[in-house]
C-alpha cells in the first residue's frame, strides 16, 4: 500500500481530527464533540479495536490514522470509563513500531504529536522517557513541557491517579491528595 492509496475511512480520520477540528477540540473535555465521534466514527472505531483496520499500520498516514482512532477516539467516546484506556497498549504498540521503521520522520510536528501521545499515556516509566525523547525533537517546546508533566505523576506515583476511579483503583492517601490540586487532571 502506498500513501497515496491511503483508505477513505483513514483519509476521513484525518481529515476529521485535522481539517475539521483543531486544538480547543483536541484536549478540552466537550460532550458534542465526543459525541459527534461516536456517531461518525463509533462503527470505525469497533472494527480498529477487532484488528480489521490493521492494514492502515502499512504507510505512515495510515498508521497515524489508526493511532488517533485507537488513542484519542477512545478517550473521547469513552471518557471517565475504563474503556477510555482499552485500547492504549495497541496504540502504543502500533507508534513504538512505526517511530521503529522511521516513519514519523514523514509525518509532520502537529501529526508526530499524536503519534508520540501513546507514550505520554502509557503509565510504563520507559513509554515515558520514550515519550521525552520523541517530543524533544519537535519545534513547539510546550508539548514538551507536557511530555514532562506527564512523567513527572508517573515518577512520582507510578500511574496516573486521575485513571484510579474509572479503572476501579483505590487512590492511596497521596493520590488523593494529590488529585485535590488545581491542575492535577489533564
């Protein structure tokens, strides 16, 4: 499969994440917007989770598709569930092979910085580092300063406390007091 064969439902993807919405969409929690997600690409998503989408990992865009599908789609359309995280090893395995065959090299910063973000999910000290090197490279710094936000809860705690509800954890009394903070949740 080349680029330019690229499938229309990845094409679609794409086009949604990075033509038709932008940063204020990205990391805001807004209920119409998870909302339109699930309706335009709930059935998408479910064949991703299956493993029929796999094809896509063939081409850079592709790959990058897959990922937002598998990593931020399911944080949208399962928000505060543990469903949200169901599908962070795959994304995170799909990204760890495509930054492996050198494939982020033709993507560009805005499209690495989604491709990078399994990593700063994973609560995996090395996804971390992985994480700081990869953000490293790019040219806006401040997605930097969150790679390391990110690391520093997981060096500190060794998960993400904010997850401890939906995934059924008990929080530790630092965690908890931790999570009072203004600003501890992402």
């Amino acid at each position: 499969m080349t680029e330019n064969s690229l499938s229309a439902d990845a094409g679609a993807v794409l086009a949604f994440w990075f033509e038709e919405h932008r940063s204020k969409d990205w990391f805001a929690k807004n209920p119409a917007f998870d909302a339109e997600i699930s309706r335009r690409f709930g059935a998408l998503h479910a064949r991703a989770t299956r493993g029929e989408l796999d094809s896509w990992a063939e081409t850079p865009r592709g790959a990058l598709a897959l990922i937002i599908v598998l990593d931020q789609f399911s944080r949208n359309m399962y928000r505060d569930s543990a469903q949200a995280f169901a599908c962070d090893a795959k994304a995170r395995d799909l990204a760890r092979r495509v930054v492996d065959r050198g494939f982020d090299g033709q993507l560009d910063d805005r499209e690495k910085t989604f491709l990078y973000l399994p990593f700063e999910h994973s609560e995996d000290p090395r996804d971390q580092e992985l994480s700081i090197r990869c953000f490293a490279r790019l040219a806006d710094k401040s997605l930097l300063g969150w790679a390391e936000k990110h690391k520093a809860i997981i060096d500190r705690f060794g998960r993400y406390p904010h997850r401890n509800a939906a995934l059924g954890r008990a929080s530790t009394p630092e965690e908890i007091a931790f999570l009072a903070e203004p600003g501890s949740s992402f």
